[in-house]
C-alpha cells in the first residue's frame, strides 16, 4: 500500500461513527531459503509482482 495514512483517513471517512476498521498483516519468516512452504512461496510471489511494481510507480511517496 504506496498511501496508509491517506487510506486509513478514507476509511475513516467511509465507516459510521461506531465502526471498526480491521487491518490484518502476515507474520513471514525472514530469510527466503525458509520460505519453501506454500504460503511463504505466495507470499514472496505476490511481494514480488505486485508489491514491488507498485512501490516503484509510486515514487513520489513522502
């Protein structure tokens, strides 16, 4: 996400006074030769193509 502070105030926006927002993250291990299960090969995959081309469309993050 190039923007979390500028989607979290979105949301902020979107949701009712008494609503909640959950944000949920995965716990990966760090080094890639630990990474031979499915999820981690997912992981690193979809960090990958898509995560690393969108950090490099959006330069102009500050």
């Amino acid at each position: 996400m190039p923007y979390p502070i500028e989607a979290l105030k979105k949301m902020r926006d979107v949701v009712s006074i008494d609503g909640a927002i959950l944000i949920g993250d995965v716990s990966m291990k760090e080094k890639l030769e630990e990474k031979n299960d499915f999820a981690g090969k997912l992981y690193y995959n979809f960090s990958v193509l898509l995560c690393l081309p969108q950090s490099i469309n959006h330069t102009n993050y500050t």
